[in-house]
C-alpha cells in the first residue's frame, strides 16, 4: 500500500509573514552553528508541505513549480525507529563500500582534498558514527592510533571480508557526486589541513586504524555492485535494510533511476553540485543544512564541469568570487523524517550536524532518451546538452583563428543570440 495519501495536505509558504517554513534555530542547529556573511544572510527559507500527499498531487503543485521543497510527516517505515549505528551495523550486510575519507571536515572535489578507500559497512558506521578509536576500551589505546608505532588492539577489525589491508587498498571506483570518477591509487597522499600531505604515510602502520589522521571524515555514497553497469539500488545493494524503508511513490514507477545510501560523518560538509536529474532526499539519522541555488545562479557560482570552486558558502571570499553575491540561496533544516525535493539542474550544499544516514531517489523527469546509455551514476548532462556543449566547442576552435578583437565581437554576438533564443529571463 503507497505511503501517499490525500487525506491530509498543507503548505507552509516561508516567504509569507507569519509563517516559519524552516525555524532559525533549526537551521542553525542542523549546520553546525555556522556564522554567515554575504548571500547566505539573505537565504530564503524552503516552503515545507505537512502531512501526506498524493503522487498526482505532488507532481501537479509541487514538481511542476521546479522549486525545492520540504516533505515533513510522511509515512516512510520503520526505519526512522530501527535505524541507529548499532543495528546499521548488524544488520547491514558486511559488504565492502568505496567511501571517500578527509582529514577536513570540508571535502572538496575541486582540489580533491579526500582519498578513496574501501572499508566493511560495519566498520564505516562505527567509523562514522563513533569515531576511529570508539573501540579501545579505556587505557587499550597503542602508540599506533596516537600518530606514533605500535599495533592497534586485536579486537578492532582492520581488514576488508577479503582480507586485504584497508589502508593499502584502492577502490576501482570512486563514486563521486561529479563527473570525474577517477579513484587515487592504493597508498597515495591526500591533501590535508593547511596543504600538508596525508594518507599513508613511509613507516606508518598499515594496519592503523585510520587513513589520513584520527579526526578524518568519511562519506558514503553507495554504488552498484559493479559501479561500471550496476546502478545504485537500496533492494538490491542492501536488502537486509531495504524493507525497513517505504520510499514515497512521487514519481511513474518507469521513471525510476537508483535508490543511494548515503552515510556521513558528523560535521561533514559537501561541495555545491548539481544533478541532472529529479531527486528525493530522505533523511532518516541526523539532521542537516542544505543550502540550494536556482539554475539561473549557474553564472554566478564559478562552475568547475557540475561543481562550484566557492568552497565556503557561509564567509565566502568576495574578493576571489565577487559574483557570488548576486546568487540566491534557498535554505533548509532537515530532520529524521524529511523528504526534500531537488529539482533537477537546482545547485545544493549539504552540512551534517550529526552522524547522518539517508536514502537519495533519482528518477527521469525528460524523456529516457535524452539520457546517456552508459550512465550509472545518473549525473551526466542530457544527450542534447552535451552536443550543445560540443558544438560550442567547435564554434570556439573556429573563432580562434581570427584576431583577437574579431574574436571578442563575434564571442559577443553568439552570447547575445543564445540570451535571445534561450535563456528563461
């Protein structure tokens, strides 16, 4: 039986007086009481809906207005009472996962400021959750899980179910929220605090219980059992925890694209991205700060491929990227038990406050063929973009051969044709 039933839906417009769509003191809480300057003081709150809600409802007044929302008070299963480090790790399967870990609370694809590693499930929750020594019982600590030599204690797992050494070991894939996948390589450096060099240090135990530093951060972002082929998906990937959650029927079941775990340190602060398709996010532990930007923000986010290089959002530096100032954040709290809607292209931030779980659902909102084929991370452009891009490319190469001030006149006639034929405002 669907979760969506019409019975009982309401709309909290944050934008209207009187109405709080997302309390101040929520928003602070879930971002970690982060104080802000510039764009973000002005951060117009998410509109939340209460309540349940019909699919043909929630696409007629909800997706159709291409704006974020936050779905508060649905019924998503038991997982929101069972769910908590402890049974995640003993009922979640001892499967090995590709995770990203950071000596920085601040990941950042840009600079590629994390490493890709493999860990058991378990051991990733209770990393996450706990932390990298929440095993010693007090005094048990080694000389090893303090910086220096030694051997960890013996009841602490450090080996994937394979065997082979976490700490030495790659991943094959990386995972990423972006478009580059490419993993570093078994033993390499990552980049942490202040530029000095991490990872798997010459000397260093390599059965620590830790990668980079003990305050290291991990993400999990799940993948197909071969993330070549495979796409993400919750029944499949993890079906000891698949029936704990009702994921909401917002969509035409043919739509339907990959269902992804995601898992999160406390304190762990995603880069701006975006995705091209439309997505939920249910947050099941924990709670967060997002922070969401129109499309029509592109111009002003300083954009790397589907990324922005304005790494802190909250103090960011003007100076650097003065643009900046001209964008317009949407801003929300999330709680255990909110669905919020992304629209497709829509630009998003995320803080974890807590140890934070949550289960992410893309689906096509264009027709299937304008997708690529081959796509099992649903985050590259739609066919027909990419051609744009491609030919734009092409129309670049051939200005090039003029002088430089023909180039800048005709550059400035095809920005002002595509203003005229394409763009919304």
């Amino acid at each position: 039986m669907s979760v969506w039933d019409s019975s009982s839906f309401s709309i909290d417009r944050g934008f209207t007086s009187g109405v709080t769509a997302n309390p101040p003191a929520a928003v602070a809480a879930a971002a970690g009481g982060l104080a802000r300057r510039g764009p973000l003081s002005r951060a117009r709150p998410v509109r939340i809906v209460r309540g349940e809600c019909d699919a043909a409802r929630f696409r007629r007044e909800i997706q159709a207005a291409r704006e974020p929302v936050v779905l508060r008070g649905l019924l998503i299963g038991q997982c929101l009472g069972l769910w908590n480090a402890d049974y995640l790790m003993d009922k979640g399967g001892d499967k090995d996962v590709s995770v990203h870990v950071s000596a920085e609370a601040r990941m950042d694809f840009v600079s590629k400021n994390f490493a890709y590693r493999t860990l058991p499930f378990p051991e990733l929750v209770r990393r996450a959750a706990y932390g990298c020594q929440c095993s010693y019982p007090e005094g048990e600590q080694t000389a090893a899980n303090q910086g220096g030599e030694g051997v960890p204690a013996p009841h602490v797992q450090l080996h994937s179910k394979h065997g082979e050494s976490l700490t030495e070991k790659g991943t094959g894939m990386g995972g990423s929220e972006g478009r580059d996948t490419a993993n570093s390589s078994p033993g390499s450096t990552v980049k942490g605090p202040e530029g000095k060099a991490g990872g798997v240090a010459a000397g260093q135990d390599p059965n620590a219980p830790f990668f980079i530093s003990q305050s290291e951060k991990y993400y999990l972002r799940a993948l197909g059992t071969d993330p070549r082929k495979d796409i993400a998906d919750l029944k499949t990937d993890f079906p000891q925890l698949a029936d704990d959650i009702q994921l909401p029927e917002l969509f035409d079941p043919a739509d339907y694209f990959s269902s992804v775990l995601r898992v999160g340190s406390p304190g762990l602060h995603l880069w701006t991205h975006y995705d091209t398709m439309d997505n939920a996010l249910v947050q099941i532990v924990g709670t967060k700060r997002v922070v969401l930007f129109p499309p029509s923000d592109a111009d002003s986010l300083y954009l790397k491929g589907d990324k922005s290089m304005v790494l802190d959002i909250d103090n960011p530096d003007l100076s650097q990227f003065p643009l900046f100032d001209d964008v317009h954040p949407f801003e929300c709290a999330l709680l255990p038990g909110d669905l919020l809607f992304i629209p497709a292209l829509w630009f998003h931030n995320v803080v974890a406050h807590d140890f934070s779980v949550a289960v992410n659902v893309f689906w096509r909102q264009l027709p299937k063929n304008m997708y690529e084929t081959n796509d099992t991370y649903g985050n590259k452009d739609p066919v027909p973009a990419t051609r744009a891009m491609m030919s734009l490319a092409s129309a670049l190469k051939a200005l090039s051969s003029l002088p430089a001030d023909h180039q800048d006149f005709f550059a400035r006639r095809m920005v002002n044709t595509i203003k005229t034929k394409a763009f919304l405002s």
